[in-house]
C-alpha cells in the first residue's frame, strides 16, 4: 500500500467521516485506489455519486466530479444536479467534462486560478483536515436552498 | 447491537468516536471529565445538561461535553444582531435558522448563508456545536452572516 492510500485508509476511519456516515450525509461505495466512489445525500434524499482521484493525498488535494457508477462515466444531463448561480458555478458540467468541480478544494480546478486562495481562504484545501473538507462541501452545496434537484 | 456515539467537546473541533455496547451516561462522564476536565454532558441541541437515565431514540447517540453551560452567542448581518445564549451542544444548522428568522432574513429570497467566525474565514460545518467554538474562559463567540459564494475566475 502506498503512503497516500495508507493515509486515506486511516481517515476514511476517522471519527469527522464517520459522523457524517451515521448522520446519513455520506457513504463510502467503492474503492479502486486512487479513486473512490462516495454517495452523498442531497435534501430531497437523492443520492449523488462523487467520485474522486486522491493521489497525493493529502497533501494534494483530491480532484473529481460527479458520477454514474452504472455506466461508468460522468451523469447525462438529465442526471445532473440544477439550482442557482452559486450551486451551478461548481456543479458545472462544462468544466473538464464534469471530471472535476469547479471550486479551490479540487485539485483540477485550482491550477491556475492564482486569485482563488485570497479569494475564497475558506475552500483552500487544509490537509491535516483531509477528505471531509471535499465531500463536506460538496455535502453542503447539495443540502444549500441553491439545490434545485435534477432537470430529467 | 453496538451504539456509535460521537462525542464534541468545549473549544475544540476535534470528535471522539466511542462504540458501546450498552449506554452508560455516568460512567462516560466519568472517562470525559477524567480526560478533558470537569464539565456537563449534553445531547445534541439541547440547551440543559442530560440525566444518567436520558433515553435517546434509536440510533447513534451526538454529545457534547463542556464546563460551558450555556454560550452567548452573537451574529452581525447587514448592520443587525441578533444575540442569544444557548446550551453548548446546539448546532450551527439550528442557530443559523434562529438568527435568520431573528433577523428577518426571508429564507425564500435570500441566497444561501453561512456563519462565518468573527475576524476570521473560517465557516464551520453546520454539524459543528456551538461549545466547541467557544473557548472555555469566555464561553462566547461571535459570528457573521455571510453569503456563499460564486465561484468565479
């Protein structure tokens, strides 16, 4: 096992992702290390697959996006969460192909956005923190009054 | 059956996970007090302290332990307060809905907020107990209302 899975093993764990697991906010679905598959739950109790590329971790932070674990790529577009202009600058489905969200905690987006960490100081990924940073936003975006729900 | 419980603490962000077999509220007091200093359990947003016999419904079981018997609690937006004391163990999640309705702030028109630590950037998960924002001395902590952000860029 490398050291960054080690890691990960250890937090995945750890008591901040197991609150959210007994508070029903997240789940781990699978892993195939150096991605992992999470079911996060959104206010109106769908179920939303976020799969995520941890190498590095944690000292990179992970990147990655949404994902239908039944096909195996990201959602159609009637799959994809909607809501407001805050909820669809991150779910932004034209951002990497949706590979990736578009906010400074993933890895993907925040290369080359050298503004963002004064910007936006509390989505700046802190490792000593680790992986519930990402989900718990993503957590929180889905559970926001910005949520719409799905177009299809 | 094994009952998962989760247990925060005053001014510190940190969650103790224990798993049980069978709830004992005076012996865990005990143990917490022993570990972390005198103090008073709570359930999660309650504002008084639980009994031994406290019955919890099914399910895992979310504590708080903290000398701070109630935090006085301060939130600034737009130019208003709206101030309030509340038991240690009471949510972000609940407070924010408080200091909304307290402060007028339509939940239909507004755009999302959260509650952001004075002089800081921090904002802390809704889950997160008021207590353990508040350093024991003061038993005090004061927030802003601040509107999530778009990203852009």
């Amino acid at each position: 096992m490398t050291p960054d899975q080690a890691i990960w093993e250890r937090d995945i764990g750890a008591a901040s992702f197991l609150e959210g697991v007994a508070r029903n906010r997240w789940s781990i679905v699978s892993l195939d290390w150096p991605f992992a598959l999470f079911g996060i739950t959104a206010r109106d109790g769908r179920i939303f697959y976020l799969r995520l590329n941890f190498a590095g971790y944690p000292t990179a932070p992970p990147t990655g996006g949404l994902w239908d674990p039944e096909t195996e790529t990201v959602p159609a577009l009637n799959q994809w969460p909607t809501g407001d202009a805050v909820f669809v600058s991150v779910f932004n489905r034209g951002w990497q192909n949706g590979l990736a969200l578009y906010m400074p905690l993933d890895r993907v987006s925040l290369n080359g956005h050298h503004d963002w960490p004064a910007q936006y100081p509390h989505l700046m990924w802190q490792p000593d923190r680790g992986l519930v940073q990402y989900i718990g936003e993503v957590h929180r975006l889905l559970n926001a009054r910005g949520y719409h729900g799905i177009t299809g | 059956m094994s009952i998962d419980i989760f247990i925060k603490r005053g001014g510190c962000l940190d969650v103790v996970h224990r798993k049980v077999n069978k709830l004992d509220l005076k012996k865990l007091k005990q143990e917490l007090d022993t570990e972390f200093g005198p103090g008073e359990l709570f359930a999660e947003d309650q504002d008084d302290p639980v009994t031994h016999d406290h019955q919890f419904k099914p399910g895992s079981i979310f504590l708080h332990h903290s000398c701070c018997k109630r935090i006085d609690l301060i939130v600034r937006y737009a130019g208003k307060t709206y101030e309030n004391r509340f038991g240690p163990s009471v949510t972000l999640k609940k407070i924010k809905r408080r200091a909304e309705k307290k402060l007028n702030i339509d939940p239909a028109d507004a755009v999302e907020l959260s509650l952001q630590i004075a002089d800081s950037s921090d904002r802390p998960d809704e889950a997160t107990h008021v207590g353990s924002l508040a350093n024991p001395p003061t038993c005090s902590v004061i927030f802003d209302l601040v509107p999530s952000d778009r990203i852009n860029g």
